[in-house]
C-alpha cells in the first residue's frame, strides 16, 4: 500500500518491520514496563539502546539517545 505512494518509504517501512520482528520481544518488555511503571535510569538507557539499534539498522546518522530527545517530526526529518 505504502508503495503505491512512495517506494522509498516502503522500503524504510519493510527495514522497520525486520528489525520489529527480530527485536519484538524486547520492543514488548519496553512498552509494558513504560506504559505501566514509573522510567527508571536504566530503563530509559535500555530504551536508547534498542533505539540505537534500530537506526542503526536503518543507516540514519542519529543516536538512540537522539531519538528519545527528539519529536516523531525532528526524526521523520531525518528519514
């Protein structure tokens, strides 16, 4: 569907997915442990390193830490 709009972005979109269903566990534990408790240290470190991880993948010239100071606009401007 995406690609009948932009090729580009079905491509980025089928990386995300890979690494989704590669990482799904851990992006799962993340979400419930943030959704349902107060962020600690450590699983605020936790979550830059699987976001870290995932534009890595992507090949973007951002940090997880980067991620997580940033709006979904500021990252949608560097995709």
């Amino acid at each position: 569907m995406v690609a009948r709009v932009s090729e580009r972005d079905a491509r980025m979109q089928a990386r995300i997915n890979q690494y989704l269903m590669e990482h799904g566990g851990e992006a799962l534990a993340l979400n419930q442990q943030l959704q349902f408790g107060a962020p600690s240290a450590a699983l605020l470190e936790r979550q830059a390193r699987f976001n870290d991880g995932l534009v890595r993948s992507l090949d973007l010239p951002i940090s997880g830490d980067d991620v997580q100071r940033m709006t979904g606009f500021e990252v949608l401007e560097v995709v």
